[in-house]
C-alpha cells in the first residue's frame, strides 16, 4: 500500500479554521482480497458467506460509513504525537469527506496535547485516512489522561453514532511526587521512602504548587496577605509599650511630649484603642477573601483522589492485590486530607508563625538584644534536636497505627463479603473474637503513640516556664539598673510566653509534616503501582496492524484470528497444545467440549482476560468485543433501568426508542415480568427515587463503611429487586443487558447448558437472530440500518450435551485436538 500526504489549504469548518496536514492510505488495487464486484456484496462480501440475511436499505441509507478505527487510541508522553485513523467502509465509490476536531477531557489542551482540527478527504477506492495530535511531554505525574478527538460535518456519507467520537489516552511516564524517588519507589516499600522522607515531601509540595490547578497564584497570595496580620502583631507590641511608659507614665515630665495628642492623655488614649480596633477591619476583609476565593484545600484534595480512583480502576490484577480496598478507602478518605492539610496547607501556619516570631525578634532586639539572642537562638536548637531524634519513632508508631486500623477495617470487609458462607457454617462467634484481638492490637497501637505524643509535647512549654522564671528572677535588677523600662518589662513577659506558643505551634507544624510522610508514603506506593495501560496499548498496537496488513478494502471481511492457543489447561483432560483458527466477521461459532476441556480459556483470550497464557487472539480495533461474566453481576446501587443501560438515572443521551429497546428485549428474554417492567418504567421516567421496596445504596465505592440507620441487610449482595429473580432469570438479564449493548462481537461462556430445553431454543435462536439482522430488536429508525451495521459474531460454548443447528461453526475440543466442522448452509 502506499502513503499520499495531501497539504491542506486553509479551509472553514463552521466556525473553525483549519490548516495542516493529513496522511491517507490507499489499498492496494490489486489485493486479492477484493476480487470483483460481481462476486461481492455491497460491502465487498461474498455473497456466499453464511448466515448473511441481506436487508434492503431504506432510502438514504446507501452511503458509506465513516468512523473511528478504535474507541480508543493510545500514545506514550514520549511520543511527538498521536496517530488517529479513521476508516470508510462500504462501496468506497466516489469522495467523501468529515471534519474533526479535539476536545478536553482530563488531559487538557495546551498542557498535555496541543489542540487541533481540520478535514479528512476520502478519494475513490480509499478506506483510511489519518491525522496527528501533538503530545506534550513534561516532567510532572499525572494518571493516564485523555482527551477526546470528534468527527463531525459529513458529506457524501454518513457517521456510525457510536464511533464518531474517540479518545486519546496518553501514558505519563513520570513518577509520584517526582521523578527523583525512582530507586526508592521501585522497591515498592514505604520504608524506602521514609528514608527521605522530607525530601519526598518537598517534592510533594513542589508538585502541588506547579502541577494542581490554580494553587500557585493562591499560595504566593496567601503568604503575602499573612505579612498584613504579622505587621498588625507588631503595632499592638509597641501600642503596648507606648500605652505604659508614655500615657500612663504621670510621673515622667518628657511624656507629655511624646504623647499623640500633646496635653491630652485621654484623646491618646482613645486614639489607641482606635489603632488597636480598626486594622481589624482590613485583617477580616482579608480573612473572608482568603476563606472565599483562596481555599485550596479542595483543589488538591480532589486532584489527588481522581488520580488515585482512575489509577485504581486501571490495576493490574497484581497491583488491585496489593491495594484491598480498605486501603484504597483509608487512602481516599484519610491518607490524602491528612497530607493536604499536614503536608502543604501546614505550610501558611508556620509561614504566619515565622512572620510573628520575626516581629518579636525585632521589638526583642530593640529593647534587650543580649537577652533575644540567646532566646531565639535556644528555642530552634531543642526543637531541631527533638525532630531528629524522634523522627524515626514517630513514622513507625504511626505506621503500626495504620497497619491496625487498616486491620480493622479489613475484618469487617471479610465479614461484610463472606456473611453469608459465615452464617451458614455458623462461625459468628469465630469471628467476633477475631475481631476483638484484632481491636485490642489496635488499641495497643493506639495507645503507644498516643503515650509518645504526650511526653513530646511537653517540651515547649517547659522550656517557655524555665525562660519566664529566669527573666523575672532577672527583672528588677534591669529595671532598677535603667537597660529597659517598665513597660518593656511587662510586654517582654507576655511576649515570652506568647514566643513560647508560637514555637510550639511551630513545633506541632514541623510534628505535622513529619507525620504527613507515612500516608504520603503509601499513597506514592499505590500511585505508583502498575495499571494494565501498556497492555491494552501493546495488544492494540498489535491488532491495528494485523488489520491495516490484512487488507482494506472491506474491513468487514477481517477475521477474527486465534493464534497458538493453549487449550492444555486441565491434568484430566489434553486436547493438545495449541490452536489457531480464524472466525469470520458475521457468523456463530460454538466451542464444545466436556468440563475442563479449556472452553473458558479460548474465551477469556478473545478480551485479553488471560493475557498472560500462551497465545493470541487478533481482533480489528473497529469492532467492540463484550464477554459477558459467568457469575451474574449486578449494580448495587442500581435499579432495572440503570443495571440493563449500565447508565445513572437521567444520564444524557436516552431517548424513547432507546429505552422501548431495552423493554421489548427483556420481555423477548422472558423477563416481561409485571413487576420488572414496572419498575423499568419508573425508573426511566425519572419518578423512581428510591425503589419502593428498598432503600438504595450510596454511589460511593465505600458505602458500607457509611453511617446509616438500615434494616438488617439481606444475605444476598445483589439489589432487593435482583433478589427476587431466579438463577435462569438473573442469567437472562446479564444476556439482556448484553444485548442491549450491542456489541460486534458477544462472547458468552456456557449459556445454556443449565437450561431447561425450551429456555436453551429460545436463547439459542435469539443468538441467531442478534447474528443474522446485526442486533437485537434494531429499530427501523436508528441512524444506520442495513447493509450500514457492521456485522455481528457471537462465540458461546457448551457441553457436549447441548445439542443445537444455529451455529455456522463448531470447535469441538477433543483429546487429538480442535476439530472444526462448518455447517453446510446458512441459517435464517
């Protein structure tokens, strides 16, 4: 095949302008893929391919379709930019063309891609075409972000509804809080990480200044505003001081001369507490605005959570092991406040802090320098001496903390999850005095750091009542001696004690950062564990270009390809080492074979389940694989509506024909039950708030951990609602839902083997049919019909005793191996 690049002029799109480049493929004309159009279809099929019922399509309905290659795209951060395919299929006579443009998501323009648009041209016989998006790369972590590419403004073709939107996924390839703790974060041990601890938590503080948003500008607002209180500290020391030795001083002639208003004690007087009252005014002002429009708290807190939750939905299975979800709970719900507020906002505390030491520094160093300079010098030594050698103990008291609470909450997760098994074998009374060591470890923990909590916190104070002591004992030897006055001798004892509490408070804020590096620790421990990202990119790599190799002129004639597939995966049955077949586009296979024979292997390969076992399957990136669970799975915060569209109430983007859809599908699966339409309906309608016999669970992943006044849960995990259908009726839904998904590939592991015959018939022949018209119960005015669906393919498999005539192809495993038989003719 050959690469034209065509320069664009400067074109109008609505109201963008777009200039640039494009690549477009073009196919090879003399690919034997693509022999004639008198022995094809209108899609280029073989009209010989089983099972192909042909639809006429309706007026309007005869133009090629234009969509996305993939659903999703990915590029790595070191990557110059993103390559986006978009592919025609259909005749691929005459031209046609679509705009598209970028659109934010959480990779944001400017920051993690530069923004574009412009105009795809499909010349004749053309069916690829593709553009660019530049990658930013910098050195600042972030989850895998994304943004969003659309394509818009068809002409001379029409736009598949669900593939005219894609999303770029761009792999950061920095580290949590920075790239600099790489030696240390590879081990996967927090114990590493406190080893620099406070160098790791500079860098934290580094990446919220630079990296969440608005928080800069904020932070250096903040410092300079606290400078407004720290100066008003400093007038009311002198206020102070002025009120004693001069407006109350009778008896010193020269007072009068220095009095504000001269002659007039009282006037002076009230003019200080003037001075003393109105700067208060300006310091609330101050403090509102800072509270209003300066609350950081918030930002960081919520860029780290969403970073964290996306991290965790993207684990490797490994990774999910290593995180239960205690851990994630105490890590969203705990760990990250606890580092916001002791790791970063502890900073402006001590900032205003410093400010007031600063200013008694100066009205120390006016009036007793000799004194101020051993003061000030003394109080930093202990403090620097305490935190070095507590360090250490700190950390570890805390860390045993967390591993008891974290133990805590684990047992009543273990009983939450297994309440049933530990009812029916009757191990209550187990369990409840494994809970209560388990609390009365945590109490021992508890208590420790509590004990070195208290003895450590004496230590500013005393150092503050040993210094007022001596300074009195000193008082009147300087006073009668004429080094300070009257006034200056009481504000110092005042300021001596207030010096103390500032240095204590310095004290708790320095304590704070230090304790903030055990659960920053361990969030960088789990931001930075392996997602199942550079997988998904490696296998779409690898089956974008098995597609692009395959031939383009009909990407509906692209097999799906098994590849030295492992199907030795039981000691009692071997059918052989591997195996490689290609299912077309547009068929029904059914894998048979008795239990254990690896029927689950060959179909946990098909979504990349097993990624790890021998073998590979080759799907084109256009089409949308589903494989619906074994175990039925429900929502449980979900009502019929929500668990059959996996949608929330009021989502955007229903309409009537969707959810008649939705309706005639279960009643087509016999689950048109009074009661499950009703509240199908209901909840559609937006009516439903809570369904009425029961009470909705939280849409919070730690629900269960909530506060809540409940009646006793039942023993069944599912929704109430989902509790009164039976195993086939749960069974059905999962198909249901699957249907309504309308996947190009359905891939379903042992359907009906535990079916009665009648419900195996039905299943079955809605199998075909979701094959034979490209869906299930399609409406007549959806955007594309016909010959303009993509073709369906559904796998299932069974035992040996199903016995069925709609699959055009059947994998028998056997002991020599896979045996292929193909059925003589199509099924309508």
């Amino acid at each position: 095949m050959a690469t034209n690049y065509a320069p664009l002029l400067p074109l109008s799109v609505g109201s963008r302008s777009v200039t640039g480049y494009m690549t477009g493929t073009t196919p090879n004309a003399g690919s034997g893929t693509y022999a004639s159009q008198a022995a094809m279809g209108a899609f280029g099929r073989p009209l010989s391919t089983p099972n192909s019922v042909r639809q006429r399509s309706p007026p309007g309905h005869e133009k090629d379709v234009v969509q996305f290659f993939s659903k999703t795209f990915y590029v790595s951060e070191t990557e110059d930019s993103a390559v986006v395919r978009v592919i025609r299929i259909g005749s691929l006579q005459g031209t046609c063309d679509v705009a598209w443009y970028t659109e934010d998501f959480s990779a944001v323009a400017g920051r993690k891609y530069i923004g574009g648009e412009g105009i795809l041209n499909f010349g004749p016989g053309e069916s690829v075409r593709t553009f660019e998006v530049k990658i930013i790369n910098d050195d600042n972590f972030d989850t895998a972000l994304e943004f969003d590419v659309i394509l818009t403004e068809p002409r001379n073709c029409v736009l598949d509804p669900r593939y005219k939107t894609s999303s770029v996924m761009i792999l950061d390839d920095d580290l949590f809080p920075s790239n600099d703790f790489k030696e240390e974060i590879e081990t996967g041990e927090e114990a590493a990480l406190h080893e620099v601890g406070f160098s790791l938590l500079w860098s934290f503080i580094k990446f919220c200044f630079v990296h969440v948003d608005q928080i800069w500008w904020k932070t250096i607002l903040v410092l300079l505003l606290a400078n407004l209180g720290n100066a008003y500290y400093l007038a009311t020391i002198f206020i102070k001081v002025y009120l004693i030795d001069t407006v109350l001083n009778t008896k010193d002639p020269e007072a009068e001369e220095r009095l504000w208003i001269p002659g007039d004690r009282n006037g002076t007087a009230v003019c200080l507490g003037l001075a003393w009252v109105l700067p208060n005014i300006i310091l609330l002002a101050s403090d509102y605005f800072e509270m209003k429009g300066l609350e950081m708290g918030f930002n960081i807190r919520n860029h780290l959570r969403v970073n964290l939750f996306r991290k965790y939905l993207r684990y490797t299975s490994e990774s999910r092991a290593a995180v239960p979800v205690q851990d994630l709970k105490i890590a969203i719900m705990e760990d990250i406040p606890d580092v916001v507020a002791d790791g970063y906002l502890i900073i402006f505390e001590l900032w205003a802090m410093l400010g007031k030491i600063g200013m008694v520094t100066i009205f120390m160093l006016k009036k007793t320098p000799g004194t101020a300079l051993q003061t000030l010098a003394f109080y930093p030594i202990l403090i620097a001496l305490y935190l070095w050698c507590t360090y250490k103990r700190r950390l570890d008291l805390m860390g045993k903390e967390g591993e008891g609470q974290s133990a805590t909450i684990g047992t009543l997760m273990h009983a939450h999850n297994n309440h049933k098994l530990i009812n029916c074998y009757e191990k209550k009374t187990i369990v409840v005095r494994h809970f209560e060591e388990v609390l009365k470890t945590q109490r021992k923990h508890v208590m420790d750091l509590k004990s070195f909590s208290f003895w450590n916190s004496q230590l500013i104070p005393w150092i503050t009542l040993l210094a007022i002591g001596f300074y009195i004992g000193g008082s009147a030897q300087m006073v009668l001696g004429g080094r300070i006055s009257l006034g200056a001798l009481v504000t110092t004892i005042n300021i001596y004690k207030d010096l103390g509490d500032r240095f204590s408070t310095i004290l708790d804020g320095l304590k704070s950062l230090s304790k903030a590096i055990s659960p920053l620790g361990a969030l960088t421990v789990q931001f930075n564990l392996e997602v199942d990202i550079p997988q998904k990119a490696a296998v779409f790599k690898t089956n974008e270009k098995f597609a692009l190799s395959h031939g383009q002129k009909n990407f509906d004639l692209i097999p799906i390809a098994f590849k030295n597939i492992s199907i030795d995966q039981s000691p009692t049955f071997r059918g052989g080492t591997d195996f490689t077949e290609e299912a077309p586009q547009g068929s029904v296979i059914q894998i048979v074979g008795p239990h254990d024979s690896g029927k689950g292997a060959i179909l946990r390969r098909i979504c990349d389940i097993d990624s790890e076992a021998p073998g590979m399957v080759l799907i084109s990136p256009h089409l949308t694989v589903l494989q619906v669970p074994h175990e039925p799975l429900f929502l449980e915060s979900g009502g019929v509506f929500s668990n059959l569209h996996m949608c929330t109430v009021g989502q955007k983007g229903f309409d009537k024909r969707t959810t008649a859809r939705g309706r005639r599908i279960l009643e087509r699966l016999g689950l048109g039950k009074e009661w499950i339409l009703n509240l199908y309906d209901q909840e559609e309608s937006g009516s439903l708030e809570h369904v009425a016999e029961e009470k909705l669970a939280p849409t919070s992943p730690f629900s269960c951990f909530e506060e809540e006044e409940e009646e006793e849960e039942e023993e069944d995990t599912n929704p109430i609602w989902a509790q009164k259908l039976s195993g086939s009726e749960k069974w059905r839904f999962q198909l249901a839902r699957a249907f309504v998904h309308d996947p190009h590939v359905l891939v379903v592991h042992r359907p009906v083997d535990e079916l009665d015959v009648n419900l195996q018939q039905q299943i079955l022949a809605l199998f075909r049919e979701f094959v034979d018209k490209k869906g299930l119960e399609i409406d007549e005015h959806e955007e594309l019909l016909g010959q303009q669906r993509r073709p369906r393919t559904l796998i299932f498999s069974t035992g040996t005793s199903t016995k069925t005539t709609i699959p055009d192809y059947v994998w028998r495993l056997t002991d020599s191996g896979v045996k292929v038989e193909k059925h003589p003719a199509p099924h309508a």
